[in-house]
C-alpha cells in the first residue's frame, strides 16, 4: 500500500488484516489520527534507506 486512502480504508475496515506499507505515506492533514480497528498488524521498510525510522525496530 501506497497511498493514506488505502492505508484508512484496511487500517478502519472490521475485517483481520495485515496491512504492508510499501513506502512513505504524506499524512495531509499532518498528524492526522487514524482509528486503528481491532486484529490489524501493520508492518513496513525501517531503516536508514526508507526514510522510516522507528526506536523498537530490530538492526
């Protein structure tokens, strides 16, 4: 997934889903909330080439 309308739409949807975030998403409004429903993984690239960086993420 690409794009903050793919990314609402399986992130809010009642279904189990496992969600890829395949590359940086622009939040417009920045900071805007999205209600993560229940029994959703979201997984994505973290690390120095993606532009993603996250604390808890294994080297």
């Amino acid at each position: 997934m690409r794009t903050l309308a793919d990314l609402e739409k399986y992130a809010t949807a009642a279904e189990p889903y496992v969600i890829v975030v395949a590359a940086a998403i622009t939040m417009d409004p920045k900071g805007k909330e999205i209600k993560v429903a229940s029994d959703k993984t979201i997984v994505g690239p973290v690390g120095a080439d993606t532009g993603v960086t996250c604390p808890y993420a294994a080297s």
